[in-house]
C-alpha cells in the first residue's frame, strides 16, 4: 500500500502554469508609476486594476465578489509578487482564477438546483452570474495564461446557457464571419426573431469580456426594442487569433459588413460603442465605413493623447502595460521600447482626423477630466464630426460618470436610430 502511495506521489501528473502576474513581462518589478489613477483601476497591494464598480454594473453581487477578494487577501500561500495580493503562484487557496471559479462553481450548483426545480428563470439569472465571475477569473484575459483561457471557456459555456434557459432573457445567436482570413465569434443579442432590429455593435476592451454587456442590453437596449453585436478586439477571446496591429478596426469592419446578411438585423441602422482602445477602434471604422454607421456612442475613447504622451503611458500599472504587450507580441520589460510604437495607434498619426469635420456620424463622446482622454482629444473628435455632442464631467466620480454615461449613450442610440 505504501508503495503504491509512493507511485500515486511520483507520477501524479503536475502541471506548471505560468501565474497571471508574471506573463508578458519577464516578471520584471513593478514599475514606478508617473501617478496613481483610479480611472486605470489602480490599487495598493494588486497586480491587477480593481474594477470593482464596473464588475457590479455588468452583473456581478458585490458580497460575492468581496469574498473572493477577501480570501485572496488573507492567504498565506506563496505569491510571486510579495507586494501583490493577487499573485498566488499556485492554483489554490488564494489564487485569483481558483477564488473567482469557485464562486462561478458555486453558481452554476445553484443553476442546476433552480432547473430541478423547474424555476428556469432562476437558473438563468445564476448561471449569469456564474458566467460574470468566470469572466473575472480569466480577467485581464492574456494569451498563453492557460488556466485564465479555461476560464474563458467556461464562461461563455454558461453565458449561453442563460439565453437557452430563461425565456425573458431575449435571444442570442453566436455566429462567425471571416477577418483577415481567420474566422471570429460574434455574439447577437435580440429581444426576440419576431421583427426587424436596428442594432450596436458593442466592442470589448482588453480589460472586458464579451459577457461583459448583458446588463445594458437587459436594462436599456431590449426595453428599447434594439439588438446588440457584442465582438471583441484582436488578440483576445473569440478573435485571439488575430493580431493587433494598426489596422485594428478590421473586426468591427468585418461585423457591419456581416451584420447585413442577419435578417433579424436592421442594416440601415448600425451603431458602433466602445471605450478606450476599443473606442478608438469604432471612430476608425466609422470614419472609413461612415455611409453604413448611424451613430457612435465613445465613453472614454483614446484618440491620440493616450498613445502618445509619455506621461499617460507611465501612469499605466505593470498589468495594463503586459496586456497591451501581449497582444502585439513584446515584453512590458521593455517599456521604454514599447512605448514609441503606440504612436501607431493614433489617430492623428494615421492621419484619420482633419479640422474639416467632413465625417457626417453622428456621435457622442462622454469623458470626465479624471481620465486619460484629454480635451485636445476631444477636440480633435469635435472638429472632425458634423454632427457632434460631448458630455463632458468634471468633478463626478467614477460611479456617477458611468451611470450617466450608459444613460446618456443609450437615449443617444435610441433618438438617432428613430430619426
């Protein structure tokens, strides 16, 4: 008997996944950052910027969430960044991706219990919750972070199940289209196939997942009788096959294209939405596409500042700067040879935007001067649109910003599709 212990012990398979904080930065130290902003999701003591607003606004119970990072922050299991709670090596007690699928699992117990029953409606509303805390377990979604991939997998698995179980939950279709000659999931989100929709194509931050939008479908866009195209950037999720380069926008291209071939979509009436570098994303395609755009909704969209000005890319968290990199193929160690090659993504750079304000979409831009997106920003965006509103916050904080923003964007989306 020992002996056969002694074997179990020897050839136990052992897998070695490299932990989330040490990919795409040859677990370099944490860098000195030119300032703290909790716009970036700065906090003391984590590898990975907290969003945990943003992570209740999309579906997420605040109470489960505090006790994931509750016993993340109490474990005394080896961390690969002494100053970094969130960096247990191993998968267990205390690591990130094991605490957040453990509340997933939790969930998805729950769903199954709910089914027995036949409440589907509960099920449904837990296995979304399942699938927001499997999202956070794979956050910030990095290639090659095997365990975080796993993760992935298993949120969108219950992410569908939410649609299959729950009849007021609206319809999804999961389809692919070809981009660059490799083919990407989009997910279409309808209140039903009855009619004819007009339709906003959401897009994905690095920082997001596609499960990431349910709760602005559920409360603003079904209610206001329009369909949702949730896609993701290049080099995550369903289109990590492609690489990010600066023709970034090749997916949201490839999905206004595609969308006109869906009969439950209105194709005359395509909104684009998306923030940051997915922001910046949905203003090229709507400058190159703007005859098939109606309207463009950008909270936070960088332009030009955030790729350009040094002291913005400082300000960036080692996480943040190892997801930029691991998109496009180098090393956060390298920051300083890193940052030059952001000027790639500008839009000035590209030489998209011009003062003629020749490009007709109309569009909203919704930012707050705590964030990263500058007024030269804003004003480069408003001399290059006809049609043009800003909404502009300056002494709001991060939770006010963003329920006024959804509110305001979703009018806007309303209003410009009914024109």
């Amino acid at each position: 008997m020992l002996s056969q212990n002694l074997s179990e012990t020897l050839f136990k398979p052992k897998f070695d996944y490299p932990e989330t904080s040490m990919i795409s930065n040859s677990g370099v130290d944490l860098p000195v950052l030119s300032r703290h902003d909790p716009l970036l999701g700065f906090h003391k003591n984590f590898y990975r910027p907290i969003f945990k607003f943003s992570w209740v606004l999309s579906g997420g119970n605040a109470l489960d969430i505090d006790e994931a990072i509750a016993n993340i922050c109490v474990s005394k299991n080896m961390r690969n960044r002494e100053k970094c709670f969130d960096t247990v090596k191993d998968y267990g007690s205390g690591n990130w991706i094991y605490e957040f699928n453990s509340i997933a699992q939790r969930r998805v117990t729950a769903a199954h219990a709910c089914e027995e029953k036949q409440d589907l409606e509960g099920a449904g509303h837990n296995y979304r919750m399942a699938a927001r805390y499997y999202a956070i377990a794979s956050y910030p979604n990095l290639k090659s972070d095997v365990l975080a991939l796993e993760s992935d997998t298993l949120c969108r698995q219950t992410y569908k199940k939410v649609f299959a179980v729950s009849s007021s939950a609206g319809v999804l279709i999961e389809d692919t289209f070809t981009v660059s000659g490799k083919k990407v999931t989009g997910y279409l989100h309808l209140p039903d196939t009855k009619q004819v929709y007009p339709c906003v194509i959401c897009v994905c931050t690095y920082e997001q997942s596609f499960s990431s939008f349910y709760r602005l479908f559920e409360n603003h866009f079904k209610n206001a009788g329009i369909a949702m195209y949730v896609v993701e950037m290049p080099g995550i999720g369903a289109c990590e096959k492609l690489n990010l380069n600066d023709h970034f926008s090749a997916v949201i291209e490839g999905s206004i294209e595609h969308l006109q071939t869906i009969k439950s979509v209105d194709s005359t009436n395509i909104g684009l939405f998306g923030s940051g570098i997915a922001g910046t994303a949905c203003i090229r395609a709507a400058i190159l596409h703007q005859q098939s755009v109606k309207a463009l909704g950008l909270p936070a969209p960088y332009v030009h500042s955030f790729y350009t000005d040094p002291k913005i890319l400082n300000s960036l968290p080692l996480c943040l700067r190892s997801s930029f990199c691991n998109r496009l193929d180098l090393d956060a160690s390298n920051w300083d040879l890193v940052i030059p090659r952001f000027k790639a993504f500008s839009l000035k750079t590209q030489g998209l935007l011009s003062a003629s304000g020749r490009c007709a979409v109309p569009t909203l831009i919704c930012a707050t001067e705590r964030s990263v997106v500058t007024k030269d920003d804003i004003r480069m965006l408003e001399n290059n649109f006809k049609d043009v509103s800003t909404l502009w916050m300056e002494n709001e904080g991060y939770a006010m910003f963003i329920k006024t923003m959804t509110k305001s964007i979703c009018s806007f989306f309303a209003e410009k599709f009914n024109s």
